[in-house]
C-alpha cells in the first residue's frame, strides 16, 4: 500500500470504481478483454490510500524512457 497526501483521491477512487464495474460486465459476457483494476480508499479530502501494483511502470518513466531511445521529447499521444 501507498499512503498519499496533499492529493485528492475521491475521483480516482470513483474512477477505479467505475472501471472495476466495466471489468465485470466484461467478464459476465466472456468477452477476452483484461483489465488490472485496484483498490484506492480516499480516507480525507487531502489523502488517502492506494494499492501497490508490483511490477507496473509509470507513466513518468514510460516518457523518459522514450525520450531517451528516441532521442527526442515524446508525449504518450505520438507513442500511441
């Protein structure tokens, strides 16, 4: 688990709450779509609690990494 603060967790949480329903409906309909979803509890309006996810990558180090075997600044938008 990571404790945040000073971030406001309440629509990630919603978010999370949102794509863990969409997870269900996809496998109620055995449809071959995966999806990774994970706890997020906001505890206050400034804090709160996420789950740690081994071996996920962030989307800060997926940019600097393609920055630097591109040798030129990306964004996700012109990787995807």
């Amino acid at each position: 688990m990571i404790v945040k603060s000073g971030d406001d967790l309440r629509s990630e949480q919603f978010a999370m709450q949102l794509i863990e329903t969409i997870d269900l409906i996809f496998k109620k309909r055995k449809l071959n779509l995966k999806l990774s979803p994970y706890e997020i509890l906001s505890t206050g309006p400034n804090c709160g609690i996420v789950e740690f996810i081994s071996d996920a990558l962030s989307v800060d180090y997926i940019k600097k990494k393609m920055t630097e075997v591109s040798g030129k600044d990306m964004d996700l938008v012109d990787f995807y």
